[in-house]
C-alpha cells in the first residue's frame, strides 16, 4: 500500500477529471455547482455501489447536462426540512443506475447523503480538481505566485449552508499525507461514513414529556433493542428540578427534558428518522421524540 502522487491522483482519476472539465468548460457551469455535482455522483456511486461515472462520460452531451440537472435536485432537495413529494423523480440517474432511486429515496438516507458528499468534497474534489479550478476562476490568475502558493483558491458558493467549506489549495499542494489516503485494493481512498462522521453528524435530540421522566438506561435499552446493540454510543442529560406544583407527588423529583443521543453511525441516524424530520416513539408508557442534533440550536 502506498500513498498516492498528485500524478498518480489525476491518472486514477483521469475520467472523472475529463467530466469535470466539461461541467465547467464546455457547459459553463459554476465551479460550485459542478464540484456538488461530481461529488453527488461520487457518493451515489459509492451508496449504491454502482460504477457511473465512466458510463455518464461516454453519453452525449445533452444526456450528460440533464444527468448533472438531476444531481443537482438530488443535493439541493438534502437542503430542505420537508421531504420531496411523490413526483420527485429523477429518471434518468434511475435508468442509469438501474434502480429505484427518487428523491425521495435520497431524502431518506438525508444524513448519510450529506455526510458522504462533504466527504467527497473535500477529500477527493478537492484535490483532483484544483489545477482546473485555477482555470475557471477569475480570482485566482490575480494572485501573486506567493500568493497561490499559501492560500486557497475563493470558489463563490462556499462555504455551503449544507455541505460546509472545502479548501483547495492551487497548484495541486493540498497536504495528501494527512488524510490517510493511499491505493488499495478497494479504491483510492478507503473509506467509509462511520469513519469520516463527526459526533455532531451522529448525534440526535431527544426529548421528554414532563412528568414523565426517562433515564438514561431506558434511551440506551429503547434504541439499542430497536436499532442494534452496538448502536449507542452514549447518552447525554441534564437533569431538570419540577417545583411547579408543591401538592404534586412529584415534587422535587429529578427530571430531564432532554438528553443528546449518539450513535454508531450517520446511517442509524436516517434509520431512525426514515425520512422524517421528527420520530416519536413510546417506552414504558413514556413518549420519546427524536431529531437530529444541530449545534447552532441544540448545542
């Protein structure tokens, strides 16, 4: 196993580099939006463990626009809190990949989905790309050799709301040794979504119904017994002291109204959720609602 050259990158990659290339050069589109593209069909590939992306370069050009159309509706559709309706087709990706595949579908595995393309983005985009980034971006021919040595190339359209930063350095001088990529006999990069998520992407919010108190042994027991043994990694709670009612029974008892839930993997998560933006769920005659983590409203 050995770690890969920028050479040894762009020949692995020399089909995809020639897709990329028409996006931006031949079809004019935004650098963004192309880069969301191939890293949509990278991860639609690496899903559904198809090999797309040289059947897509071998199609004609209009074939190839409505392809990117569609791959464009697939990331944007993750953007929305409200599942896609039942007319969210995308018909050619489905005779492509010769499955069923909808929006739908994709909105199901939301998490995984976004998970899979940051990934993507920033750890294969990136790289491979960059040298005909230089090309299409206007900014980029206005710095100084120095410059474009030390800084990143500015693609307008990121950071992304969903889909986070990506760093592409010119000239190709991304750091490839720190990121654990190499050649092996499963592909290039070697990796999976449990092992790039972060905790934040694995985690959900629960809540409680007051008066009603959960522990956190009977999340760890509900979840692991409905999803999988080794599904939780821990559960988080603070404990909320009810005083509202000094005749109640429950006076003074310790409750949580909510506890963070973290799990195995951003796959537990979408089958958790199933689509949905909240699940609720009754354990021992106790309601549990369920969504995923946000760190700007839950953290």
């Amino acid at each position: 196993m050995s770690h890969p050259t920028r050479e040894q990158l762009y020949t692995f990659h020399a089909q995809d580099r020639k897709l990329f290339s028409k996006l931006v050069l031949k079809f004019s589109r935004s650098p963004a939006e192309s880069l969301l593209v191939m890293a949509t069909w990278f991860w639609l590939e690496d899903f559904f463990s198809q090999n797309i992306l040289s059947t897509i370069l071998a199609l004609s050009d209009p074939v190839i626009v409505a392809l990117a159309n569609e791959a464009v509706s697939c990331f944007q559709c993750l953007d929305s809190d409200e599942q896609p309706n039942d007319l969210s087709q995308i018909p050619l990706t489905a005779e492509l990949m010769s499955v069923d595949i909808s929006l739908q579908i994709i909105y199901k595995y939301r998490y995984s989905a976004i998970t899979g393309i940051k990934n993507f983005l920033t750890t294969v985009c990136a790289r491979i790309f960059s040298d005909i980034l230089q090309r299409v971006l206007p900014s980029s021919s206005s710095y100084s050799f120095i410059t474009r040595l030390r800084h990143p190339l500015i693609i307008p359209g990121f950071p992304h709301p969903t889909f986070g930063s990506i760093n592409v350095m010119p000239d190709g001088e991304n750091d490839l040794f720190n990121n654990n990529l190499s050649f092996s006999s499963h592909g290039l990069w070697g990796w999976t979504s449990n092992c790039i998520a972060t905790d934040n992407e694995r985690t959900m919010f629960i809540t409680f119904s007051r008066g009603f108190p959960v522990s956190q042994e009977e999340v760890k027991r509900f979840f692991t017994k409905n999803y999988g043994e080794n599904c939780v990694e821990g559960v988080y709670m603070n404990v909320y002291k009810d005083k509202d009612n000094d005749n109640s029974r429950n006076y003074g008892q310790q409750q949580s109204l909510y506890a963070k839930l973290v799990l195995d993997s951003v796959a537990t998560v979408d089958l958790i959720l199933d689509g949905e933006k909240i699940q609720r769920f009754k354990y021992n005659g106790k309601h549990i609602w369920a969504r995923k983590f946000s760190e700007n409203r839950d953290g």
